[in-house]
C-alpha cells in the first residue's frame, strides 16, 4: 500500500515569490494534516481537514498561507509571498479519523523549502 | 496540552537495550501516551501508545509507571536504523487530538 505522497521533496525559492506543496494522503483516510518543521525542532501543526472541511486552521498564517482539499482527497498548502523565514520542511500526514486520540497518524517525506 | 519532558540526546551501542524516559507530571486520566520517531530525512513514524497497561509491539515496548506520570520506551536490542529523534506525546480527549510534538530525544546507535 503507498504511504503519504509528497511533492516535490526539495523546492529553493526567491523571497517574495509564490511556492505551492502537493500532498495525496493514504487511500481512505478522511483526515489529512499540514506540519511545519523547523530545524531542531519537533513539527507543528498548521492546518487539519475532516474530509474537505478545514476543522482546525487556528495556526495557519493566513496572511500568506492557504490550503485546499478538493474533493476530500488530496491537498495544496501555497505560501504567497514567501519570506526567508518560510524556510522550513513541510510535512503532510493522514490518519483515519482524528475524532479518536489512539489513531494513528502516517507522515510523508516532507517538502524542504528553502528561501533565498 | 499536557506537556512532556525527555533528555534532549541518549547514546546506546547496536545490539544492546535502550530505555527511553518521559516524564508527564500533569497527564489526565484520559491521556494517551504516544510515541513517534523520525529518521533522519523522514517524516515521523507511529512506534507505540498505551494508556495505562505496559505494551508490546514488533517495534518496541512501552512501559508506563503506576501513577502515568512517567512512561519508558524500549527498543530490546538497537540497530543502526533506530537512530532517529524519538518523542512522546501526550494525546488526549475531549476537543483536542492533534499530536505536540516537543523537541524530542535523539538517540544515537553506536557500531
């Protein structure tokens, strides 16, 4: 069965430019999240769906940050304009359900943004 | 969300037992302890969870104390693939099921 898929893995951008991150979550899991993992540090969530409902974006910076899952299946998260401070690697991740605090959630390999 | 603590790194030599710590002095009677890991260059990756009762999967166990607020995962006989930034979460109920991820323990496996 194919895990989390990610792309692209590695993105170098100019500062201000528009940069989009593409994440297809394991087939029938209705939940899918957007972590932000800085260097040296744990990830943090910023974005979670029930199917093609954004149910907890209280971290997302919306300012510059967006994100769509179309048809409940697979999602974008766009930064627009990036700033140096973006850099940082994107992870996606999808679990069956989050309404169960025992469920387990599969990771992607993660998008690594680098802003210059 | 609750917090928990763990030393930043540990060391352990391949083939022999590591014992992770976490210590989570204000867990709730309806917390799970989960723990994640990530490879280098990997997302993180589900290990292990338990509630009250020590358990046991193909990965590792986890043994948490009387009063939860401590809990030790053990990987009985460590390779090089488990060298990996290890954390302990707490998961909880109520509104609240998205994962916290702290800074995390980085083991180290020595040949």
């Amino acid at each position: 069965e194919a895990g989390v898929v990610q792309s692209p893995r590695y993105k170098i951008i100019e500062k201000k430019q528009p940069v989009a991150f593409w994440c297809n979550p394991i087939s029938g899991h209705n939940t899918l999240y957007w972590y932000l993992q800085n260097l040296g540090q744990g990830p943090e969530l910023l974005i979670r769906y029930e199917n093609e409902e954004a149910v907890d974006d209280s971290q997302l910076p919306k300012d510059r940050f967006s994100a769509e899952r179309l048809k409940g299946v697979d999602s974008t998260l766009k930064i627009q304009p990036a700033e140096l401070g973006d850099s940082a690697v994107y992870l996606c991740a999808s679990s069956l359900e989050s309404g169960c605090s025992y469920n387990e959630q599969f990771f992607g390999p993660g998008t690594r943004l680098t802003v210059l | 969300d609750a917090k928990t603590t763990q030393p930043n790194s540990m060391e352990s030599n391949e083939e022999e037992p590591v014992h992770l710590p976490c210590n989570h002095p204000t867990i709730s009677g309806t917390d799970y302890i989960h723990w994640y890991r990530q490879l280098p260059s990997q997302g993180p990756e589900y290990v292990i969870h338990g509630l009250t009762s020590n358990v046991n999967n193909r990965m590792a166990s986890l043994a948490i104390a009387e009063d939860r607020k401590s809990s030790t995962l053990i990987l009985h006989r460590a390779t090089l693939r488990d060298a990996a930034v290890y954390y302990c979460i707490l998961r909880g109920g109520g509104s609240n099921y998205k994962l916290t991820f702290g800074k995390g323990t980085l083991l180290t496996v020595n040949p």
